[in-house]
C-alpha cells in the first residue's frame, strides 16, 4: 500500500491567528479516513488547504506521489481529487445529466475551441454512456433530466458525489456528508457510498460530526483540535480515547 | 533657495486648485458609498438621479426664474426623496434577495431611463448655452483668494463645504443613530431585522430617500461644473468617482472623501509640472496629453489589482434568505426536436420574406435603417456570449467593436488595405484586447467585473481614442473617418442591396457559431462557472482559461460587427456609435429582451434601431392604413421613450434574467403543459365515466 495523498507540516494563519499548526495526514490508497473534531477546530481549513481552495503558510501538500502544493484548485482536480461540498454547490439553471456530461468532458479532455466552432462539441454517445452507468450506481437514472433546483438536499449530496465520480478520482474528499439529512438519509448515502467505492477502489477522507457515520464508515480516523492533530488511529480506538472524549467529544455520552 | 519657494508655491497653488474638482469627485464618491452601505446596492444611476435634480434646478431657476430657496426645497429636498422613495417602492424592495450583479444591471438601466423620463416630463434638451446656475448668486463670477495664490469662486467655496459637512453629517448618522445602524442591519439581513422588531421596509425606504436626497445635492452643486447640462457627462463624472468609492472599499465615508480630493490635487499637481519636464523630454509628450484622463481609470485598476480587501467583499446573502422561495429556474425553455426545426423553419421563412420585402421595396432609409438593424444583431451577440453564456457583466463591448471599427478605418487609410481582411484583422486585435482585459478581471467577478469593463470603456473613450494610430489625430478631424465598402469576389458592396445580403449572411454564420458554442464545450463550461465556481473548479474546470476564450471571442465578435458598422455607413461614427454611453443603452436592451438566446439579441437589434422609427413615429399606423397622411396627431412620440421602456425592462431582468422573450416563452410552454394536463384529466374522467356506466 502506498499512500495517494501525504499533507505535512501544514500551518494556515488568518490575521496572525494560527488556524493550522504544523497538522498533517495522509491517506492510504483504497482507504476510507476520517476527519474530526470541535467546531473550529481547522478541519475545514484543512480541508482548503489539501484542496488549494486557501494558501497555505508553511507545509506540502504529496498527492499521488507529486508535490501539488503550488498547483490551483483546479489542477489538483485533474490531478485525481475529488470532493464534494457541506454547502452544495451545483450548477444553478442545469440538469443532472448536464453535471455529469460536462464533468466527463473535462476529464477526458476532448474539449477543443475548433470542434465547438464547427458544432461538434456537443456530448458524445460514449460520454452519455459514461454519464448513465454513474446515475445507475447511485440510482439517480430517473432524475436525469430534472434540474437541479427540483432535487431534494439527499439527491444533491448524491449528485455531487456523481459528479466527482465522473472525474475518476483516486481520492474522494466529502465535507459533513450527514449535514441536513436525516438519519435514514444518512445511512442510505453511506451505503451508496461504501458500495461505490468498493468497486472503484478509490481511496476516501471524510469531515463529519456524526459520530455514528465516522465509527460506521472509516478504518483510520484523525482528530483536530486548536489547529493541531492531536489524535490519529484506527476509528474505534481513537474515538473511545480519552484525548478524544475530553477535546471533542466533550460530556457527551459515547457508547462503546 | 528663491527657485525653492517658487515650486513651493507651484505646488500648493496647484494643490488649492486641485481642491474644488477633487470635491467634485469625493461628493459622487461619497453618494456611491452612502447608497452602498444603506441599500447593499453599487448605484450606478447615482449620476442620473444627481442630474435629474440638477435640471430640475436649472429649470425653476433659468427658465421660470424662481428665487433660489423655493427652486431649491423642489428639487432637492422634495424631488430627490420622492425619487429615492419611489424607487425603493417600486423596484429594490423586490430585489432584495436578487444577486449583486442583478441589481447593478438595475441600476444601469436606471441611468439610461432616469434622465430620458426627467427630460421628457419636464420638457428639457440638452443644448450647448445652457449653463447651470449655482446655489449662490454671482456663484461662478465672485472670487475669494484666502491664501493669496489661488482664487476660488463662490460655487466652489460652497460645494467644498457641503462636502465636509455631509462626510461628518453621514459619519455620525452611522456611528451614532439608530436609524444609522438600522440601515446597515437591513443590507445584511431585512429577515433577520425584522424578527428584531424593526420594520425593514420603512428603513429601506428611508435610506433610499436619504441616498437620493444626498444625489440631489450633489447635482445641484456639480451642476456649475459643466457648460451645459447633459446626462452623459454625469454619467462619465460617476465613473471617474468609482474610483475614489474603491479605495474606501465602499464602505469608509471618510476615505472615499479623501481620495476624491487625493485624485483632483494629483492631475492638478501633475498637470502642473509634467509639462515642465516634458519640455526637455520629447517622449515624454504624448504621455503628458493623455495622463490626465487616464488617472483615474489607472487609480481604479490599481485598486482593484493590488488591493486584495476588494476581492473579499463579493456580495454576501442574506442568512435568513432561505425564509423566501428561491428565484425560479432560468434555464431555457426545453423544447422537442421538432418544435426546434418548425421555429427554425418559420425563422428563415420570415427572414426570406422581410429581406425580400425590403430588398424589392424599401427606399434608402428604411433600406439603411435594416442594414444597421442587421449589423448590431451580430455586435449584441457579443453580448449573448459574455453575459448571457459567460455571466459575465461587460461594459465595454462599444470599445472593442470600436477597435474593429478603427482598425479598418486605419488599415484602409494607410496601407490601402480591403476593408473585410481589415475587418477580420480588427476582430483579431479587438480579442487580444479582450484576452488581455480578462486578466486582471477575472480574479475580482461579480459587479467588479462591469466596474472594471465600464472603466476601460471610458478609458479608450479619453485616452486611447486620441492616439494617431487609432483614432486618425489631427487628419481625421479634418477629413474624417471614412471607410469604404469593399468588393468581394464579383459582388460590389457598395451597392446597399448587395452589402444588406453580405450582412444578413455574416449574421447568420456568426448566429451559428454562438449556438456552436453555448452547446459546446466552453458554453456548457461557462454555464457551470456561472452555476458555481467552485463546484466547477472541483471537476477541473480552470475558470480564468475558459472565461478568458469567453471574452476573447466575445470582443472578436463585437470588432467584426464593429468593423461592418463603419462600413455600412462608410465612416467610424465613434460619438454616435461606439460611446461608452451607447454601449450601455446596448446591454441595457438586450438583457432586457433577452441576453441567453440568439434570438433575443436579433429582436434586441430590431428594437434598437426600428422601434423609434417604426413605432414611436407612427411609420405602422401608416402602414396599416395605407396612407402616411393618416398617422394619429399624437406621433411622433419623443425617442427617448426608448431608452425609458428597455432601461426599466432591466427591472425584469432581475426578476427573470432570462429577459422578456424567454419569459413569454416560459409562460407559454407552461400554460400548453397545463392545458395538455387538463385535458388528459378529462379524458381519463371521461374513460372512468365510461367505465362506471359499464
């Protein structure tokens, strides 16, 4: 096993207030981590921070096995990192189908000014074909021509998660999945999920509060805390740890 | 040592007199952050509401010759709120929970509607002779020389006053009164203060009334600046205020007041000695003619490059907006492959018929009125492009189809070239201008975007216009700025059937391509920029490349239809072509009409050029009877209703960006799905029917 991405030494200051301190993790090919910890505690800027969304103060950022660290959010994207956002963000005004379609054309890149030009830079047979297997794998196929805004906040997360598939990702990062969906929805998302990335192999980091989801979904787990890693190891250990209960978790009841 | 007084002196004379139109500026400058602050809304109409007070001064006191205190209580502190007022009432009320963007296309539609109605209600021209009037009497001929070095005159004594009173008049009003806190607190949330228990919309209300008060005062004492009034040149003076506005992030009342004087002492201080040097140093020279004008585009840019704050503040919604239902769907209305082949199929049915009509029929003018009509369809598919499909707001469209424009009328003076290779060069020109303005703006987004391109527009029109190598200099000032037709294989443009021909053609290829690309590639990209950012740049998309190719071929576009326009009418008509002012009225009509679809852009066209003749002169009523004797006794009606109607059609825009003909189209489509529902409910009540009798 190699690891796909290695973020080390990470330091992130906004106005001279340490976010980040020299945090770092990395995640195993075919892995499912997770990411938590108190509200504030930097996992978002983390997250920016893998992601290029924020530069960074000190720390590289290895993915796949080549540093990344000056490369733009998009680059990284082309690179293999996929995500999905806390705060959906779709395209407003487009169908389902048309996030994937376009998702698929950046990736295979075929996209040329000239074949716009002449006409031919509509979706491809092979590209709808692409598109239609990924809304099967997450039983969207229904929906394939609704526009977004008819969907409900679950089907969002979902489509989202399809159109990171779309790029093929070896790294999936998904930011409070759970975050207003209900129990049910959660576990169904995680279900999809698991099967999906089981089959592909890709690998997973997760930014989550809920407890359960984490516990039920990742093998390996990290804990932030003021801007530190404070704790890492497998998922159960780590969350029945008292480092944990006394920074995270705080009184709460964590059965075990 | 007596060398040293002398600059000395040099400097502080030209500092006192950079003082009175530095307070020109920072007045505006401050109107723009008052309006910012206490309505969240980048004002662009500040000038036009500043100028419809002033001609309303101008007429109590000139033309009916009130005495000043009664000319002044109407139009400032009557007309001015009530407008402010009315306006809230009538148009941002509603848009609270629109974009940023969509409300500055508001307000740009304001300042091409607002002076038109202004003047068409009060009776107003705007002709040279006309010389506002200040406040005071004998405002502009006494003079008071405090410092013995520098006289100022009365108006400018009291514009400079007012201006300090009204920055710490303001400043406490925020710092210290409630109504000052209210304001702020309804522009972040009118939801959330009104569970606070305070009513949102009557402070909403107040605080336009206060903005336009603010207008009105500021227009009666700039009035005096200018030998005659006119709309456009409070439009250009808001413009160059945008950039004092900037550097206080339009947010600091003091600041914005500072670098409005900061900038008039800089061009008086520079225009001072610049000449001193330039006199050794010839290069120097052409620099020295047009720094002056440029500054404060250049302030502008350079705040808006170097200074990261301005990123930062893009528009931020309303937390509680989610109380509201969401604007609905924009998307184009879907349509089957056969209604697409029927509407294409009647489309170039009726474009055979009318170019028929016409070509057979029409005489010179109407024939002159179409080909112009054809021509800016192509140039306002450079808008289809950029904001329909880009999302972006570009103001300065009018400046690259003057590059194309220009670049033939050079490449034909000069090395006697063709006129349609010329044109193509002048397209290639206009989109390396268009890549290079993407730049620096495509990092801001949002209303930065339109502020930026407004901008350049103003900075081609007083700077780069005056080049030799672009506009002709002295020669053509002397002889013009002809363009000749060209021929092409064995057809003779010149001939105006064969150039209306040559022009529909280019129309309909250019019309193809933009449908090429909105389904393509870089349109289905751009549509996802425009959907979110970083959703886009999630999968890969690179939103700098993609929306610099936008503003590439979108300027590409508008140079080539640039180019046709000179020479259908076989000169460059810069002033009444291409100025920044008419560029606007342009944006104005066609996101009104309808700025995602090619056919918006073509009715825009249509409209531009054919509703005042057509329309507002009568010219159907003469038709449908037969008999031009017969037109009704009220046409003509005045041209400006034009600019009235599209410029308040952009209030539809941002209540249905997808403008006016979409809209109808929209509400048909849903109105056939109703019925096609009702009528299958009946048909199946029937079948149950049937069923029961059984």
């Amino acid at each position: 096993m190699t690891a796909v991405l290695v973020a080390s030494g990470i330091t992130k200051k906004f106005a001279g207030i340490a976010a980040l301190i020299d945090a770092g993790l990395s995640v195993e090919e075919g892995e499912r981590v997770g990411l938590i910890g108190p509200n504030g505690a930097g996992k978002t800027t983390l997250f920016n921070c893998i992601l290029g969304v924020t530069p960074i103060d000190g720390g590289t950022v290895t993915f796949d096995g080549r540093d990344v660290t000056s490369d733009r959010v998009d680059q990284r994207a082309r690179a293999g990192i996929g995500r999905t956002f806390q705060r959906i963000e779709l395209f407003a005004d487009s169908t389902v189908l048309d996030h994937l379609l376009i998702a698929e054309r950046v990736r295979n890149g075929s996209g040329r000014f000239w074949k716009d030009l002449l006409g031919l830079g509509r979706p491809t047979a092979a590209e709808r074909e692409r598109a239609d297997e990924v809304l099967t794998l997450l039983g969207l196929e229904e929906l394939a021509a609704e526009p977004v805004e008819r969907l409900s906040l679950g089907q969002c997360r979902l489509l989202e998660v399809g159109r990171a598939l779309m790029t093929q990702p070896k790294l999936l990062l998904l930011d409070e999945p759970s975050s207003g969906l209900d129990r049910v929805e959660t576990a169904a998302l995680a279900a999809t999920l698991r099967e999906v990335q089981q089959q592909q192999g890709f690998a997973i980091l997760l930014v989550e509060h809920d407890v359960d989801l984490v516990r039920s979904f990742t093998t390996r787990s990290y804990v932030l805390d003021f801007g530190h890693i404070v704790s890492e190891g497998p998922t159960a250990e780590v969350l029945a740890s008292d480092v944990v209960r006394s920074a995270y978790l705080g009184d709460m009841e964590v059965p075990t | 040592m007596i060398i040293g007084a002398s600059v000395l002196e040099d400097v502080a004379r030209a500092f006192l007199q950079g003082l009175p139109p530095g307070t020109v500026y920072a007045l505006v400058a401050l109107g723009f952050v008052l309006t910012y602050k206490t309505s969240g809304v980048f004002n662009l109409a500040f000038g036009a509401q500043a100028y419809v007070s002033a001609v309303m001064f101008f007429k109590t006191r000139v033309e009916w010759e009130w005495p000043v205190l009664p000319a002044l209580v109407l139009s400032v502190f009557v007309m001015a709120p009530l407008i402010g007022v009315v306006l809230e009432l009538l148009v941002f009320r509603h848009l609270r929970n629109s974009s940023a963007i969509s409300k500055l296309v508001v307000t740009i539609g304001l300042a091409v509607a607002l002076p038109s109605l202004a003047e068409i209600f009060m009776g107003f021209e705007t002709q040279s002779g006309r010389t506002p009037e200040g406040v005071l009497d004998q405002g502009a001929s006494v003079f008071y020389d405090p410092f013995g070095i520098y006289a100022f005159s009365r108006n400018e004594l009291v514009a400079m006053g007012v201006a300090v009173v009204a920055m710490v008049g303001l400043g406490a009003l925020f710092r210290f009164s409630a109504l000052g806190l209210q304001m702020r607190a309804v522009v972040e949330s009118a939801r959330m203060t009104e569970l606070a228990g305070i009513a949102a919309d009557r402070v909403s209300a107040s605080a336009w009334a206060l903005s336009s008060l603010f207008a009105g005062v500021a227009g009666v004492l700039i009035a005096p600046r200018f030998n005659t009034l006119s709309a456009a040149d409070f439009f250009h003076l808001g413009v160059v205020a945008i950039a004092a506005a900037v550097v206080g992030g339009l947010t600091s009342l003091p600041k914005a007041m500072g670098a409005g004087i900061g900038l008039g002492v800089l061009i008086a201080e520079i225009n001072t000695f610049l000449p001193r040097f330039a006199e050794s140093r010839a290069w120097l020279r052409p620099i020295q003619d047009n720094l002056t004008p440029a500054i404060p585009f250049l302030v502008l840019f350079g705040v808006m490059v170097f200074v990261p704050a301005i990123r930062r503040s893009r528009d931020a919604s309303d937390p509680l907006g989610g109380v509201d239902p969401p604007p609905m769907s924009i998307g184009s209305v879907v349509r089957t492959r056969q209604q697409v082949l029927v509407r294409a199929a009647v489309t170039a049915v009726l474009t055979v018929v009318v170019l028929g009509v016409v070509l057979g029929r029409a005489d010179q003018s109407w024939m002159y009125l179409v080909t112009q009509a054809v021509v800016l369809a192509t140039i306002f598919l450079s808008i289809t492009l950029i904001t329909g499909i880009a999302g972006q707001i570009s103001l300065c469209q009018g400046a690259f189809a003057a590059t194309g424009a220009f670049t033939v009328y050079q490449l034909v003076e000069r090395y006697d070239l063709s006129a349609l290779p010329a044109a193509f060069i002048g397209a290639g020109i206009a989109a390396a201008l268009g890549a290079l303005l993407s730049m620096p703006v495509r990092r801001l987004g949002g209303i930065w975007t339109a502020i930026a391109t407004l901008a350049f527009a103003y900075f081609f029109d007083s700077v780069v216009l005056n080049l030799p190598f672009v506009g002709g200099g002295e020669t053509s000032l002397l002889t013009g700025t002809s363009v000749p037709r060209p021929l092409v294989g064995p057809f003779d443009l010149a001939d105006d059937q064969a150039f209306l021909v040559f022009c529909v053609l280019v129309l309909a290829v250019v019309s193809v391509v933009v449908v090429n690309l909105r389904s393509g590639t870089l349109g289905r990209t751009l549509l996802a920029l425009q959907g979110s950012e970083l959703g886009s740049q999630s999968i890969g998309i690179s939103p700098a490349r993609s929306r610099m190719l936008a503003f590439a071929v979108s300027a590409a576009i508008a140079g080539f239809g640039g180019g046709l326009l000179a020479m259908q009418q076989e000169d460059v008509n810069y002033a009444s072509n291409f100025s920044p002012f008419v560029a606007l009225v342009w944006m104005v009509i066609v996101v009104s009409i309808g700025c995602r679809s090619v056919g918006g852009a073509l009715q825009a066209a249509g409209a531009f050029v054919l509703f005042e003749p057509v329309i507002l002169k009568g010219a159907l009523f003469g038709w449908l009877f037969r008999d031009p004797e017969r037109i009704p006794d009220f046409f003509p009606i005045s041209g400006k209703w034009v600019l009235v109607l599209f410029g308040l059609g952009t209030i539809m825009y941002a209540r249905h960006p997808e403008g006016m003909a979409e809209y109808g189209a929209h509400r048909k489509a849903a109105k056939a799905e109703r019925r096609r529902r009702a009528a299958e409910d009946r048909a199946t009540a029937v079948a149950v029917d049937v069923e029961v009798a059984r």
